[in-house]
C-alpha cells in the first residue's frame, strides 16, 4: 500500500504513512550521507524531513494569495473608474455613497492582501529552510550558504534579491531526481528561475506603484496610479503561479531523491520493500 500523503512510498504505519511523511528513522542506505559537511552542516539531521505537509500548506495559501490580488484588482478598478470619471466630469462626486463604498472595499482588499502576504511568507520560509537542510542530508558539497540562510537571507537589506536564489540553487542541485539505475539526471532550473524573475519583479513593481499612489492627488494621477497598482498586482498573481509550480517542483523532486536514497559516489542503496507495488 501506498503512503496516504506523498503517495509514492509504501506506507509502513498504521495510519498509513511512509518512513519519510511519518518521521520515523530506520538507518540510512550507504552512501545517502556524505561524509564532508557543506556550509552551515552544524545542526543538520542525517535523515530528510518530509516537505510534502508544508508544501500543501504554501500551495493553499499561494491561492489565498492569488485570490487577494484578484479582489484587488477589482476594487482598484472601481476606485480608477469613479476617478476617471471625475477627470472628465468634475460634476461626478466620487466622495458619495458610491467612492466611499468604492474607497472602503478597496482598503480592505489591501489590508487582506497583507494578511495573506504574511501568512504566506511565514510557512514558506518554514517549507524553504526545511527543504534547505534536507539538501544538507542529500549533497552537502554542492551548497553555498548555510541552512541559517534559508530564513535570514530573506530580512537582509538588499542582499535579500540573491542570498535566497543562491539558497534555493543549491538545494535544487542537490534534490536532482535519480535515474532509475541511481545516476543523475540534470533538470532544467527554469522553475527557479521563472519564479525568482517574477519575484523580483513583483516586489519592484509593489515598491514603486505604492509610492506613486501615496503621492497621487490630482484625479488624472490617482487613475494612472490606480491602474499600475492593478498591473502590480497582476505581476503577483503570477510570481504566485510560478511559486506553486516551484514549490511542488523541489518537493517532488525531494520525495523521490530520498526514495533512492544515493550520493553522486556513494553505493546504491538497499531496495526498498514494496517500492514498486
């Protein structure tokens, strides 16, 4: 039977996980542990952490996310709409019943997309570093910064735009998939790389249309603001779709390179019972 969460391994509790999803910690297969450790080793396990739980968590909140900036969206053109009629029709009153709803909902659909932001940000950087010292168990030798990095590379003042990508590089290196007859595989890091591209773009594009909207003050300036916010939160939405696709990619990719459980050098590892059922 298979695992009831990862549904890849063969479950060996009775509830019905796997060794990795349950936590449990039989001796490793030669050759999963290399001797050397990389960066950061001190404190690293010498068995893999399954990020399948967390890696559900951050997807569903990603649409919390996604969902957020629509809303946005919506009520960001409605409050452009309101003032682009004022620009043309100075009898429009955009402070009646209609902009104030219009200006209420708009408000709100910032403050829930900061509550989803944090939210996410928070689990994801949980997902990340544990993906990180996962990598430090898989292939110690191809890491360039330490698993400490994985959580303060991202509050480090403008070294945040490359200390994560160069966190995230190593892990992906080191959760290559195996072949089938345990040698690597070389997979593309466009995954990775989509995904950082559109992060940095959507943080950018949220810095610079923020400071445009706080200085807005003519109608013509609120309604070219208002729809580069909407563009930023666009830009969002798919830094969100590209970060789904990243997170479930080294998720992936680290379920099945502790199911075979092999170092570039090392010998291959005992079969697993059941694995192929």
């Amino acid at each position: 039977m298979l695992c009831t969460r990862c549904r890849i391994r063969t479950a060996v509790t009775d509830d019905g996980l796997c060794t990795f999803c349950s936590g449990t910690r039989p001796p490793l297969p030669d050759g999963l542990m290399a001797p050397v450790p990389g960066p950061g080793g001190w404190g690293v396990g010498t068995w893999p952490r399954s990020p399948v739980g967390l890696a559900r968590a951050v997807t569903a909140l990603l649409g919390v996310v996604i969902a957020a900036d629509l809303f946005a969206i919506v009520t960001g053109l409605r409050v452009r709409a309101l003032w682009d009629r004022l620009a043309t029709d100075e009898a429009v009153d955009v402070f009646g019943p209609d902009g104030a709803s219009a200006e209420r909902l708009y408000l709100l659909s910032g403050n829930v997309q900061n509550l989803a932001n944090l939210v996410t940000a928070v689990v994801f950087i949980i997902w990340f570093h544990r993906t990180r010292r996962n990598a430090e168990v898989f292939d110690p030798s191809v890491q360039r910064m330490g698993p400490g990095w994985a959580v303060g590379g991202w509050f480090v003042p403008v070294a945040n735009f490359w200390f994560p990508y160069r966190v995230a590089s190593g892990v992906w290196e080191a959760s290559a998939q195996t072949r089938p007859d345990g040698g690597w595989r070389t997979l593309p890091r466009t995954p990775l790389n989509l995904w950082w591209g559109a992060w940095i773009a959507a943080v950018l594009a949220a810095r610079v249309t923020g400071r445009l909207w706080e200085r807005a003050e003519e109608p013509a300036e609120i309604v070219r603001a208002a729809g580069l916010v909407a563009a930023s939160d666009a830009v969002d939405i798919v830094a969100a779709v590209l970060a789904v696709l990243y997170v479930r990619a080294v998720t992936g990719m680290q379920v099945e390179r502790a199911l075979h459980g092999r170092a570039p050098d090392g010998p291959a590892p005992a079969p697993v019972p059941g694995a192929h059922r």
